[in-house]
C-alpha cells in the first residue's frame, strides 16, 4: 500500500518548535513539502511571497517575524546507487536527519561520516552549511548535490567544486540562497574502513582526544561504532543539549587572522592554539606555513570570562564559551543584543571580529 503525505500549508504559523533557539515568531505561510512535486506547486502557487527554506532550524536566528512563506523541506529517502570494492554511493533526499542518516551508514558499515554524529538537522542544512566535526568534513565524502531552481522552477545537479565549499560557508549561503533548493546529496561511503580519523585532540586538554576516549571503553581492532561512540561521548561532555537549552551549538566562526596577528594574542594568551587554514585535520600545528592561521574564538570569549555569563534569557554555556543558549523564552533580539556585546568584547580587547556561523534573519 502507498501513502501520499499531503503538503500542509498553515497561515500566521508559529515557528517556534521548528528551530533549535525555541524562537516564537510568526510566518505568513508554512509549508512543508514531502516531494519535489510538493516544491513546484509551492513555487507556483505562491509567485510573489519572498522565501526562506529551513532544515532542521538548528543553525538560525529570526530576529522578527517573516513576511513569507517558509518552505520546510521533508523530502525523505535513502537509496544506494551503486557500489565497487572499495566505495558505495549512497544518495539521501535533503529532509533526512543527517544523524540517521550516519546511523543507517553505521549498521552498514560505511565510513566517512561517523565523526559528524550527533549534528542536528537535516542532510540539506548539513550540505548548506558544509558541515565538519572532529576532524571530519561533508565534503569529503559529498560527490554530487541535486538542487531545485527556484527561478527556473527545475532540477539541477551540483559537483562539490561548483559550490565554493569554505569554512562553514557555500555558494548556497550567498549568491544562491533561496534560489537553489538543496533536493537530495550523494555522498561517495568508504567500505571496510580499517582506519579512522582519530587525530582531533581538545588541546586545552580539558576533555582529552577522541583517541583517548576510545580507548576508555573499547578494544582494538576498533569498530565505526566505537569511534561513534567516543565523539557522542565528547560532545555530551562539552556541547549543550538542544533539549535542555534554545541554542544553535557555535554562535561564531573560529575567526581566521594573520601569522602577525596571531603572534601578537600568543603575547596575551597563554597557549593559545592555532589551527591550519587549509585543513581541518588538527594535525599541523605550526601555523607558520601559510600566512593565516584559524584560532579558537571560544578560547578568547573564555578568556573575557563569557563562559556561563547569563543576561536574563540568554547566556553562554558553562562548558563552551562558544555556544550560546537561552532558556527557550528568549526572543530573536534578545539573542541577538547579546551577541553584540560579546562581539564588542573581542574586537575591543583583541581587534578580532567575530563572525557569526548562524544564519541571522531579519
Ligand atoms: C547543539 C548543536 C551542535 C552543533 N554542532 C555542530 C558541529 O559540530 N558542526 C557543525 O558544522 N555544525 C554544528 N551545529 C550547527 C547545525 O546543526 C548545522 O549547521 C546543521 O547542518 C544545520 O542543519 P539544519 O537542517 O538544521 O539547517 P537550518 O538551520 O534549517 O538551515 C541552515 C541554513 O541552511 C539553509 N538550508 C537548510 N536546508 C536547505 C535546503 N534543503 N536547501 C537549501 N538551503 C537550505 C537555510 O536556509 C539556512 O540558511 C550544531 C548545532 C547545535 C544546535
């Protein structure tokens, strides 16, 4: 037997349980869309409403309510198209939650993903947002994107080359945002996987490396499963829960600056890290070989004393200085006054902007 999801269309609907900060703000239209059939009607039928496409809502901030229509994508499925001995490309529709999606590449033993576990959102957001984790990164396993163009009411598809994947930034987030809409992501999987990333390593030493960790609980030969379980292990030790607390992980960027200026906080910080611009591996910890390097923007709130710092609704979690959380009654504003403050604080004290990693709307 067959079910058709009908696309629901509401009015004046409130977004609040759509989005990881708990924001209560209203939008004109909601619709969310189970097919790609579902994407052209809502197009066609709503030519004039300005959009806005959302995921998961855990990397957001509606600062007001939105005068338009917002297309939540539910497009599911998750299909193996072919394999060889070494690899298996796995296609995922972009409204999968990219952490069943890492589940469903565990049970099978696909690797390449696993150190991204526990990412909230969907597999759309994941590519928009290129995300990475622990030393991993979506595009080293994504090989192709299929996106819809709003403009020529079409499909498209997207090599990763196409996309000016950065540090945490895409063409998706600039000049094609709201005009492609990511449909689905093939994402070229690892088979018999012997070895694993394990090289990303908290060198403020508090919470120890992934290696480490593993070793705590598991035996060599290790299992995809186990280096799994030591990330979500690390992240509950360091990074707030989306049920307890309105947040969107990291607010800001790890801010890239020169070698010069580098040198200069190393004079005001003790141990300040530096991480390579050009990979994220943790591995080259020199920082001497281009002329920019990346440093750990909660390293410099921690030292400004952000870390567990409230101002009524909004705060900063007492384990990350980086991520800031509300007690889910916080409006978009109130975040957003309080994430100025702490801007100010760097760039007064360090010269450093801070750039945020969140989608800010207005
Ligand atoms: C507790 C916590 C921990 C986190 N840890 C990490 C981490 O370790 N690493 C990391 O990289 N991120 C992390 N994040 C951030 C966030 O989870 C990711 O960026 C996630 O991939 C966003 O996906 P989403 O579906 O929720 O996107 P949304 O928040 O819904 O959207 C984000 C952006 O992508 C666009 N977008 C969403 N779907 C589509 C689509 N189908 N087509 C086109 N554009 C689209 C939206 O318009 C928006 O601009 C964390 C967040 C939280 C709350």
């Amino acid at each position: 037997m067959y079910y058709t999801v009908i696309m629901k269309i509401q009015k004046d609907f409130s977004i609040k349980d759509f989005n990881t900060f708990s924001v209560d703000i209203k939008t004109k239209y909601f619709a969310e869309v189970n097919t790609i059939d579902d994407l052209q009607k809502v197009i066609k039928n709503y030519p004039d409403e300005k959009i806005f496409v959302l995921g998961g809502g855990s990397n957001v901030l509606f600062l007001r309510d939105w005068d338009g229509l917002i297309i939540k994508v539910n497009i599911m499925g998750i299909k193996v198209l072919r394999e060889d001995e070494e690899s298996v490309y796995v296609e995922v529709a972009s409204g999968e939650i990219w952490d069943d999606f890492i589940s469903w590449c565990i049970e099978r033993n696909y690797a390449g993903v696993e150190n991204m576990v526990m990412i909230p959102g969907t597999v759309g957001g994941a590519v928009t947002q290129n995300i990475a984790a622990y030393g991993q990164n979506i595009t080293d396993v994504l090989f192709e994107i299929e996106v819809f163009d709003v403009e020529k009411r079409d499909l498209l598809k997207l090599k990763p080359e196409e996309c000016n994947f950065e540090y945490r930034s895409s063409r998706f987030k600039n000049e094609w945002k709201n005009r492609y809409i990511v449909t689905s992501a093939i994402f070229k999987m690892k088979k018999n996987a012997k070895t694993f990333e394990l090289s990303y390593h908290e060198r403020a030493g508090r919470y120890g490396s992934i290696f480490e960790e593993l070793k705590s609980f598991a035996k060599e030969p290790y299992t995809l499963s186990d280096v799994a379980t030591a990330v979500k292990r690390q992240r509950e030790k360091r990074l707030p829960n989306v049920d307890d607390y309105g947040t969107c992980g990291s607010f800001f960027r790890n801010p890239i600056v020169s070698v010069k200026k580098f040198k200069e906080l190393e004079k005001k910080i003790t141990d300040l890290q530096s991480y390579p611009v050009e990979n994220l591996n943790y591995k080259n910890e020199e920082g001497e070989k281009g002329e920019f390097v990346k440093i750990p923007a909660g390293r410099l709130l921690d030292e400004l004393g952000w870390k567990g710092k409230w101002c009524e609704n909004v705060g900063v979690f007492d384990r990350h200085a980086l991520c800031v959380v509300t007690n889910k009654k916080a409006t978009g504003e109130e975040v957003s006054q309080f994430i100025q403050e702490m801007k100010k604080d760097v760039k007064k004290n360090y010269g450093v902007d801070l750039i945020e990693e969140v989608d800010i709307v207005c």
